[in-house]
C-alpha cells in the first residue's frame, strides 16, 4: 500500500465520513494539533524513564481524541468516544502522586532544568494550544465536554511532570524572578 493518495493535493483532506474539508479547516488544526503533542509526547518519552507506561497510555488517548474528532458525527459507527471521565480521573490521580513528592510551589516556573524538563514544559504549551482550538471548535460543532476537560488535565499533569522529572533528577525547579 502507498503512502501517498495524491487526494490531497488540492489543499482538502478526507473526515472518516467522507466528507472532504480544507485542511487548514478548524477540525483539522485540532486534531492535528493533538497528533503534534502526540509526536513531542514520542520525543520525551523516548529520552526518559520516568513514568513511561502511563505516557504511552496518555498516547493512546490522544490519538482517540483525533479519531473522535476525525470521525465529525460517525463516532457510533466506529466505536470512536474520544476520552472520558475515568481517563480524566486517572490523569488527576498520577497529578495528585507527583505532587505529594515534590516541594510546595511558591512561585512561577521557568521551563529548563534540564532537557526533559524542557520538554516536558513544550508538551503542556502544544497541549494549551490543542485546548484552545478544542474550545473553539466547541463553539461551533459538537465536541464531547471531556475532550476539553482532559486536554486541561493533561496540561495540569505536564506542568506537574515537568517538576518532578527535575525532582527525580536532583534539581531544583527555576523560578520566575520578577525584573
């Protein structure tokens, strides 16, 4: 099977329907976006050890999500829910874990301790971005609400990961010092 169709060299792509839309379309610069975490995600996986069964669960559901939100009102058809209120539960749950073993936040934090730090900090900004197109795609067609509330999550668990990945290394967060 080739890779390339050439359907979409007219600047269109294909939903699971069928239906064919730009891609520059809102849809496609969500799921795509989502897919774009899903590749950073790849990366910081690929260069640490900390938590990597449950990074690779977070893949999984990321590329639910842009199934879901591929499958543009055929989601019954395919089995394609996107995420729901157990995975936001989980994600709350590994949060609430990382968070008793790290020092209390006193201040703002600058990404960079360390290279997984760093890229721990460029997921939670992709995953934002991917949120705010999920939200405004949400006000114009349906989106389940638990996407929305998992890519907050998930921003949440980052942001918490990102510290504990320096924890786990021995460094200390940088703080934002207010020039």
């Amino acid at each position: 099977m080739k890779v390339y169709t050439k359907k979409g060299d007219d600047g269109k792509t294909s939903l699971l329907s069928g239906v064919r839309i730009p891609k520059h379309g809102l849809r496609i610069e969500t799921y795509g976006t989502i897919d774009e975490l899903n590749s950073f995600l790849g990366l910081l996986s690929a260069k640490t050890n900390h938590l990597n069964d449950f990074i690779i669960n977070i893949q999984n559901q990321l590329f639910d999500i842009g199934s879901y939100l591929a499958a543009e009102g055929m989601h019954d058809k395919y089995n394609l829910n996107g995420v729901n209120d157990e995975d936001i539960g989980n994600l709350e749950k590994s949060i609430d874990e990382m968070s008793e073993q790290l020092p209390p936040l006193r201040n703002f934090i600058l990404p960079g301790s360390c290279e997984l730090n760093a890229l721990a900090h460029i997921c939670r900004t992709v995953c934002r971005r991917a949120e705010r197109k999920a939200t405004l795609l949400s006000e114009k067609e349906t989106v389940k609400p638990e996407v929305v509330r998992y890519l907050n999550r998930l921003s949440d668990w980052f942001f918490v990961y990102a510290r504990y990945i320096s924890f786990k290394e021995g460094l200390q967060d940088r703080e934002w010092k207010k020039r």
